[in-house]
C-alpha cells in the first residue's frame, strides 16, 4: 500500500497526541513499512534517547472496518 504523506500524519499525530509531542518525540518522516490499515515509523524519545516504533492507523480505518463487518452480518 502506498504511504500516507508526512505531512498529513504529522498534521493527525498532533490532533491524537498533543501540540507538544514533537517536543518529546523525534519521528522519522519516511515510514519503515506502511500497509492497508497503517504505516510504522521509527521514533526517538527525546529525553531518554529510547527508540521505539509508532504503528499509526490510518485515520477513519476503524469505522471502514466496522461498515465492513456491519455488511457481512
């Protein structure tokens, strides 16, 4: 699956998680791997210097798959 564009995740991380999360978190831009429902990027905890992943579904999947599953019952 193609990618979402940076911009438009960065724009959705910081409606989910807060003005100040860039401020904690350094997120790599291009994702390690992306797929139907979500992309994963590498991320870097600021403070600690701990790695860690973000696995970002892809906004309004969920009510795609509730459709879905409403569909098939």
């Amino acid at each position: 699956s193609k990618p979402f564009e940076w911009e438009y995740l960065k724009k959705y991380l910081i409606k989910e998680l807060g003005d100040g999360i860039f401020n904690h978190v350094q997120v790599e831009e291009k994702p390690l791997a992306s797929a139907s429902i979500g992309q994963v990027h590498r991320a870097l905890n600021i403070q600690t210097q701990d790695q860690m992943v973000f696995k970002i579904q892809y906004p309004n999947v969920d009510k795609a798959i509730e459709a879905d599953l409403t569909a098939l019952s």
